[in-house]
C-alpha cells in the first residue's frame, strides 16, 4: 500500500497569513495516461463530511476559493492557504489515488 | 446529494447493510466508494463499485475483504455495503462518496458502532 504522510499534524496561522501543509507518498503517484499526479486535498470541518479542494494536485475544484493551492511532484506535495481566513479552520487530508486501496494522509489540524 | 442510511447498534459478529441514496444525477454513471471514520480519527477507504458502464466490479480494503461486500441497484439510483462478521474495529462514520479516485460528492455518514 502506498503510505501518506502528511507534516505538520497542527498548525496555527495567523488571519491573513500562509498557511502550508506537506503531504509525502511513499512511492510514485504520477498517473502514465495524463502525466499528472494522483493525489488530492480535502478539508474536513467537525461534523462534516471531507469536501474536494483539489484534485490531480493541483487542479483546485469548482467554488473553491483561489486563496487554496496545489502543487508539487515526485513524491512530494503541498496544500497552500495563501491568506488564512477564519472559515478555513479545519483538518486537512491528502489522499492518493494512484492505485488502491486509496489512502489519506493522517490529517494536519489548522487552527487561527 | 447523497444520504446514507443503516447504522446502528449491532454486535460482533453480527451483520448490517447501510445503503447510499443519490439524487440530483444519475447514479447509473457514477463509480461510488465507502470511506470510514472513527471519531476524531482519520480518513480510512473501504472500497468502491464501477459503474455497471465499466464493468461494475468491486475493490475493498484488506481489513474488510471477504466480510464486506458492495452492490448497486441503478434502478432505484441506491448502492449499498453488505458488512458481515462484524468487529468492534469497524465501529466507524461510514461515508459514501462518488469518483473513480477522488471523491467529489460526499454524503454526511451514518455511525456504526459494534459492541457486545
């Protein structure tokens, strides 16, 4: 099975401030029939179920605010809040669908 | 929309079937996984189902092969996950969610919880 790991497993910005949260594979994710990377972002607010922020790491999903970004290859990647707002208070998880079973990083906390 | 329904008490070794309702579009087309979640805990895939287009086949964890088993009746835009041989380790929020790999609809779970 391919392993997430994701750092750090909390964080706390400021309003306004960048928020980053890293996400490392255990092994490729880079899907041959697109040359894209097989992973995505989810935000998980208590109660909630995860919402898709990202996909294909870094195609951000429709009515996600542009304030969220994908990026990264190779084995490692990175969600970015460009400038945190209070709404944005969540867990975040990374997720490889490379090849199954699918599996998610443990969850990075972002606190105000 | 997706709704799951199904949870509940139930004890080891016992059996439940949660099912996954979908409106709003049209499930015949849709590849749908089960994700589970113990409170406060992470993110766990269960499995999924093709659409029957793609030949309507199913992929399951390894802590669940052989115990639960995913199905489809497009007729009444329902899936479902049969989960036999119950243990207290699969006392979870199951969700279902659609997509072949990420998971852009998400219903809002339903709470299993197994114990004698």
């Amino acid at each position: 099975d391919i392993v997430m790991t994701q750092s750090p497993d909390s964080l706390a910005v400021s309003l306004g401030e960048r928020a980053t949260i890293n996400c490392k594979s255990s092994q490729t994710v880079l899907y041959s029939s697109n040359n894209k990377y097989s992973i995505a972002w989810y935000q998980q607010k208590p109660g909630q179920p995860p919402k898709l922020l990202v996909s294909w790491a870094s195609t951000r999903e429709s009515g996600v605010p542009d304030r969220f970004s994908g990026s990264g290859s190779g084995t490692d990647f990175t969600l970015t809040i460009s400038s945190l707002q209070a709404e944005d208070v969540a867990v975040y998880y990374c997720q490889q669908y490379y090849s199954t079973p699918w599996t998610f990083g443990q969850g990075t906390k972002v606190e105000i | 929309q997706l709704v799951e329904s199904g949870g509940g008490l139930v004890k080891p070794g016992e059996s439940l079937r949660l099912s996954c309702a979908a409106s709003g579009f049209t499930a015949s087309h849709a590849w749908v996984n089960w994700v589970r979640q113990a409170p406060g805990k992470g993110l766990e895939w269960v499995g999924r189902i093709r659409s029957k287009a793609d030949g309507g086949t199913t992929d399951y964890a390894a802590p669940v092969k052989g115990r639960f088993t995913i199905s489809r009746d497009d007729s009444k835009n329902m899936w479902y996950l049969q989960m036999n041989s119950l243990k207290t380790e699969d006392s979870d929020i199951y969700y279902c969610a659609t997509g072949w790999g990420h998971m852009g609809v998400w219903g809002q779970g339903t709470t299993v919880t197994v114990s004698s």
